[in-house]
C-alpha cells in the first residue's frame, strides 16, 4: 500500500498527460490570460496589467508571472509547462491530506480519499485546465494545515511555523485575490469559537501574522501604485474586491447558488458524501477537532461564498478536499448500511453505460468526432470498471476496492480518449484556425484580421501577432474588411444571408467549425 500511496501522483501524471500535452488553449480563459502576459511583456508591466489596452486588475500578478517566465524560457507559450502548475499544486494537495491524516485513517482509507479527491469533477478539471484557483488552493490548504500543526503543538508551535502560516496565506492572496486570506481567517476563527480557544487567536493571527501580511501587501500596492496609478489600485482594491462581493459586475447568481453547484462539483462522490454525513447527524457520532476544524472549513467558506454577490462553481474549490476527507474520517466510525453501498453503486452504474453513452451522443448531437475510436474505446473503458465496480461491492463494508475501481477506470478513460484531442483541437481553440489565416494572408498578400461573430477572438493577436478586428454584418457587406482575411463561424454563416452573399465565390478554407476567407 505503501507503493501505491507514492507512486499515485506518476499514476496521475499518465492518465492526464494527453491533455496536458496536446490540447488546444481554449479562447475562455486560457487564451486571454496569455494575451495579457503578452500585452504586459511588451509593455515592461509586472504589476499592473492591460487587456486589449483596458486596465486588467482581475488578477493578482503571480500566475500571469508564470505565463510570462514559461514564454520567456521556452520562446513561446507551452500548454504542458503551463499545465504543471495546475497538476503539481493538485499532487501537493493530495500529499498535505494525506500527511494531515495519517494519524487517523489507515492506509487504504487514505488511498481511497486521493483517489475520491482527484476523480472529483471540478477538482479533475482545474488540476489540467490553465486557472490559478488550484494553485491558490494549495496555499490555502497548506496554512490551514499548518495553523493544525501550531494548533496541536504543547508548546504553541515552532518559530518556522508560526512563520509559514502568514506566508502561506499571503502566497494565496498573491495569487488569486482576498479569498485567499478570507477562507484561512475565517475558518480558524469559527473552529476556535466552537472549541471554545477563542482567547488563542493571537497565536496564529498576532504581530507576526499581520506583520509579514502587511509589509507583503504593502509591497504588492505600492508597485501597483508605480505601475498603473491611483485609478488602477482603486480598480484592484475597491471595485474588485468590495464591488464583486456586494453588487456583482460579472457571474451574479443567488444566495443558494453553491447548494445547487456543489453536488456536479464533487461528482461522482458527492451523494456518498452526503450520506456520510447523514448518518453521521441521525447516530449522533461525536466528533473530534480535526473533524470539527474540517466542518468549519466547509461551513464558513460556503457561508461566506453564498453571502457574496458574484459566484461561480470553481470558487468553492479550497474546500473540496476537506468534503472528501472529513467524510472518510467520519465514516470510520459509522455503522455499515445499504445506503453507503448505494451510494458508490449509482456512479458505478453510470460508468456502465459509458460506452452506450459516448456513441449515442456522437448521432444524437451529430458530434463526428465522438464517434472515433479513441472516445468509443474510452467508453469501453468506463463501462468495463463500472461492471467491475458493482461486482465487488459488499453491503456492510466502507466500499474501498469499488472506490478506486471507479477511479482507475475513469483515469483509463480519460488517457484514452486524450488521445483523440488532436482531432479534436480545431473545435477547441484558435490556433489551427489562426495558421491558416496566416497562410492565406501570405499567399494572397492581405494585411489586416477580421472576425464576425466568434466567441471571445480578441485573443488571436497571442497567435497572429497583431490585433483582430471584429466586425458586423453591414460592416463586412460595406467593405470594411476588404483586402484582409475574414475569419467566422461555419455554423452562424448558415443563418445569415447577407455573409453568405458576401463570401460566395470566394476562395475559403475550413478549419474545424469555422471558415477563413480571402476578401482581395
């Protein structure tokens, strides 16, 4: 078991490597967040960021840092450099829980909480796609994993610790925002109030806490004061910090948002969690402070989250490691009952019809490239763990051997059907696009990038090097992109007919969904 624990991160690594290696940027995020590391390393920024020259104060400046520094080594931006920085605070993660409760929970328990971590819906996705959320989840989950180690120590905690826990907690901050030291406030607040420590604050958020958090911040602000002005540290301080959380600007939702996104965030796992807990409440199991501590972690963060104006699935991110291991934890303890079994047996019916469902979508949704091989086979996959999950369940047993069943079957999947992303990369992203647009500007020597009706193109100039200019339908028939090269969707130029009158008889090339058209 001991193997299994070490080698589980290279396990992981395997099954994600086709995508981190051969997909596309998706134009969403990924794409803009290298136009703006572009846009700042021409401008000589570092603090202080532009996006499509508007000011960007979004974002804190350490992962777009990491986009610039990954250009600057490699010449270019790599999707597998970039990607490890998503994966690897993923690995640290699941090596900080699993060190966190080993004195709790014997070894198998604690392989099955990686592998129910890792397999979780939302946790899988930002462990591969390019976003700071999981690396500001590793700072997070490293200081509240080292305020425990102060917590428990009979002599208050080491120096070196009572030294990390603010570095921790500003290294979130940095990276994505006031998140990143509310949850760690918050959090150990509620835990200390509930076992009655309050009067113990000071030892985690005394002089030397808000020291270290003061000159850090002090530091970021006046080099962002150097960079983009007054008006740009009002942007990052108020607008987007106060303004989001009281009346939201984008991704505005209602108060019970996260008790709706939570259940497809912690997916497959996220019925078994709940009755876990379930049967927790209706024993009355007693719980301990590492229990208590990881309730109040959940409790506060979704309580805080929901109080805020602007919300979107991904935010709750820091607290899914502490849904799955607290329900571990609990359960060690509960009486076995169907209810657990049926609640690993229900995902395990749906891997059973993975390979029924991937075919049926590809000609439902006349998808044709559903229908290759590589995403059949993946299918297959989850269908042969799923029937193999279910004929290993045993009522009265925690399901562990199911559990990771499930989990190896869904990683199989998923370096299967990775294999199928190149063929898949025209719908995905713009670079494909984007070379052919260069090309048939160079053959036919046409100056200028036009676009109509695209989704979020602005980002093409991390690919064609120059800004494109989006256009409307009387623009394009006026001639306004006359000389250039047109770039639209295949699937809007059907619904249109004044386009299409436009671009008949001119040479086209289609890429994936979208066509490119010479307008000389």
């Amino acid at each position: 078991m001991k193997n299994r624990l070490r080698y589980l991160p290279y396990v992981f690594l395997l099954a994600l490597l086709p995508v981190m290696v051969l997909r596309d940027f998706t134009p969403s995020n990924e794409l803009r967040y290298l136009s703006i590391a572009d846009e700042a390393s021409r401008d000589g920024r570092f603090f202080a960021f532009t996006n499509q020259g508007e000011p960007y104060a979004d974002k804190p400046p350490l992962y777009l840092w990491i986009v610039m520094l990954g250009k600057t080594l490699f010449g270019g931006h790599r999707m597998w450099f970039l990607a490890l920085f998503s994966f690897v605070p993923a690995m640290v993660i699941l090596r900080t829980m699993d060190r966190w409760v080993r004195s709790e929970l014997d070894e198998r328990a604690r392989f099955c909480g990686a592998m129910m971590l890792m397999s979780s819906a939302l946790f899988l996705g930002l462990a591969v796609f390019l976003r700071m959320d999981m690396l500001m989840c590793m700072f997070i989950t490293l200081a509240l994993h080292t305020f425990w180690r102060i917590y428990s120590s009979p002599d208050g905690g080491s120096s070196r610790d009572r030294t990390l826990f603010p570095v921790f907690v500003f290294a979130a901050l940095f990276t994505k925002g006031p998140v990143g030291v509310l949850v760690p406030l918050l959090s150990t607040v509620v835990f200390l109030a509930v076992t009655k420590r309050l009067r113990t604050l000071g030892r985690y958020w005394g002089l030397r806490s808000w020291a270290i958090l003061s000159a850090g911040c002090a530091l970021w602000f006046f080099m962002v004061w150097r960079d983009g002005g007054t008006e740009y540290l009002n942007n990052l301080l108020f607008h987007q910090t106060i303004d989001r959380a009281v009346d939201a600007f984008h991704h505005k939702a209602p108060v019970y948002y996260y008790l709706i996104t939570m259940w497809y965030s912690l997916a497959p796992w996220s019925l078994l969690i709940a009755c876990v807990w379930g049967m927790a409440a209706a024993e009355r199991v007693r719980l301990t402070d590492l229990e208590k501590f990881f309730g109040a972690i959940i409790l506060s963060t979704l309580a805080m989250l929901s109080a805020f104006s602007s919300k979107i699935a991904v935010y709750l991110a820091p607290t899914f490691p502490f849904f799955v291991y607290s329900a571990l934890l609990v359960s060690s303890r509960l009486r076995r009952n169907g209810w657990i079994t049926a609640a690993v047996a229900a995902p395990a019916a749906l891997w059973c019809a993975g390979v029924v469902g991937v075919v049926a979508a590809g000609y439902a949704f006349d998808v044709e490239i559903v229908r290759n091989g590589w995403c059949v086979a993946a299918g297959g996959v989850l269908s042969l763990s799923g029937a193999w999950a279910l004929a290993r369940l045993r009522r009265g047993d925690f399901p562990y051997e199911s559990i990771n069943i499930l989990v190896a079957g869904l990683m199989a999947a998923v370096f299967v059907g990775g294999l199928a992303l190149p063929r898949m990369n025209d719908e995905i992203g713009y670079a494909s696009v984007c070379r052919a647009a260069e090309e048939v500007a160079a053959e036919k020597g046409l100056s200028g990038y036009y676009v109509w009706r695209m989704h979020r193109p602005e980002s093409m100039d991390v690919y064609l090097g120059e800004d494109v200019v989006e256009v409307e339908t009387d623009e394009a028939v006026a001639g306004r992109c006359a000389a250039g090269v047109l770039i639209l969707p295949e699937r809007r130029l059907e619904r249109d007919e004044a386009m299409r009158g436009l671009v008949a008889g001119r040479e086209m090339r289609r890429v994936g969904g979208y066509m490119v058209v010479s307008m000389e």
